[in-house]
C-alpha cells in the first residue's frame, strides 16, 4: 500500500479528509470487534 504513492495513493490523498475518517472509523470498528472477543473469551 506504501510503495504505490506516487501512483494511485497520490490522487486519494489529495481527494481530502474523508478518507482518512473512513480509515479512522474502520479502526474504531476492529478495535471495539477484538475487544468484544477478547471479553467473551
């Protein structure tokens, strides 16, 4: 994902925050996921 920055990250980077939310709410979402798992276990 890192080695494509010049290619096709570059225009998604400057497309603006949302996809940065995205990316912070996908992490919040995995993060609450295992901490649910990890309760349950």
């Amino acid at each position: 994902m890192m080695n494509s920055n010049n290619s096709g990250m570059n225009g998604w980077m400057g497309g603006g925050m949302w996809g940065w939310t995205v990316i912070g709410t996908l992490l919040v979402v995995l993060l609450v996921v295992a901490i649910i798992k990890l309760a349950k276990k």
